[in-house]
C-alpha cells in the first residue's frame, strides 16, 4: 500500500506578521527552521525514498532541511504550490477592505469559482493538487514519498479525499510542519482509493506555531 506524508512548510516570516503569502514568498523563521528539523527527526526511520516540494522558497527551504538530514535528494512539483490569492497576496490579513473581504469570503464560503481578482479557485487548487498526489502512484514499487506543501493546498486535499468541498480546508488546522499522512489501498470491502490516516499530527514539534489559531 502506497504511504504518503504530507508536510507543511516551516512557520515563515509573514506567517507570523500575519500577512499572505499565497504563491508570494517570505523566508522561514528560526522558528520555522527548527520545526523542519524536527520534522526530519521524525521521519528519518519512515523509509522516505522521495521528496517533492512545491516550488516556493518556504516550501524548498523546508525540504532541503529534511532531505539533508535523511540524506535523500527532493525534487519540485509546481503544482504542489498554494494558492494563488491574485491581488491580496503580502497584504496584511487584518488590513482588507470590506470588498477586499468579500472576495476572500467567496473563496472560502464554496461561491462556484469564487476566487480573489487574478487569483485561483479552490477548484483548480484541488484538481492540481490531486494530479500531484495521482503522480506518486507512478513511482517505483515500495516508494514512500513525502510531499512538501502549504496549509490551504494541503488542507484542499485532505479535505476531498474525505469527500468534503474543497473549502472544507478551514475546517482542518494543518500548522506549520504538521504531518499527514494519505494511503492509497485497493479493498472490494473498505474504501478503494485514497484514504486518510493522519491529519495535522504536530506531536514532534516542541513549538507549534501560533499562527492557525489566530486566523
Ligand atoms: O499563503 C499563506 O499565507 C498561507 C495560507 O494558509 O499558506 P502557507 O503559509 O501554508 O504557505
């Protein structure tokens, strides 16, 4: 049975500012630094044969941490990338306008194809993000991948496996290195496909980072 983890990256600069990033970039804290290695010290016995990380600087940060430390090479998906949040992306989360809100809410309340002006809808995240995850089930036999992504990308995910709309995300709280895990089992009698065996697992962290329960 394939095993995936899904590992958010470390907590980020304008995680803690509490501004968006979206598919805009701030570097990791040493906070964030310190939850990959963690990570790392967690997963280091799993028998990880692959990385892939989004593109981002977060995300790659975050995956070179942990592929040095397990000694295996990580490779980038651009699929794997959050959302794109078009205009609102660096702004301050606490400074919208009232239509500035109003797009964001639209994003998240399941409006079809609600999305922020230039941004993405939370359609196209999961379909991306679900070709990603299909892609690992071309790897080699007794591959057991890791996957380095972002909180709403990951939470879209987590949440459509279950059967959940895409937005359904917010109702997750992946944090900052938390990990999950999805398997892909094949049974006439449980459920065949995708199944989820750990969200948001942040039991290796000394420090989970503040910034889900702000938001
Ligand atoms: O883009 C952002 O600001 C946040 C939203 O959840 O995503 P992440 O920090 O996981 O990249």
């Amino acid at each position: 049975m394939l095993q995936v983890y899904l590992v958010r990256h470390g907590e980020t600069q304008w995680n803690v500012e509490r501004r968006i990033q979206g598919q805009s970039d701030s570097g990791l804290t040493e906070k964030g630094i310190q939850q990959a290695q963690q990570v790392a010290q967690r997963v280091r016995h799993l028998g990880i044969t692959h990385i892939i990380s989004s593109d981002l600087g977060r995300t790659q940060q975050t995956a070179r941490i942990i592929a040095q430390a397990i000694g295996c090479d990580y490779v980038v998906d651009d699929r794997l990338r959050e959302l794109d949040m078009g205009v609102l992306e660096q702004r301050d989360i606490d400074s919208l306008t009232e239509e500035e809100e109003s797009w964001r809410r639209r994003l998240v309340d399941g409006t079809p194809d609600g999305r922020i002006p230039q941004g993405e809808s939370m359609t196209e995240l999961s379909q991306r993000m679900h070709a990603a995850l299909s892609a690992c089930l071309e790897l080699p036999a007794q591959s057991r991948p890791l996957l380095v992504s972002h909180g709403m990308a990951l939470g879209c995910l987590v949440s459509t496996i279950l059967g959940l709309p895409p937005y359904a995300e917010r109702r997750l709280r992946l944090r900052n290195c938390s990990i999950s895990r999805v398997d892909y089992q094949q049974s006439a009698w449980l459920a065949s496909g995708w199944v989820v065996e750990t969200a948001g697992d942040v039991s290796h962290l000394d420090a989970p980072a503040l910034d889900e329960l702000q938001r």
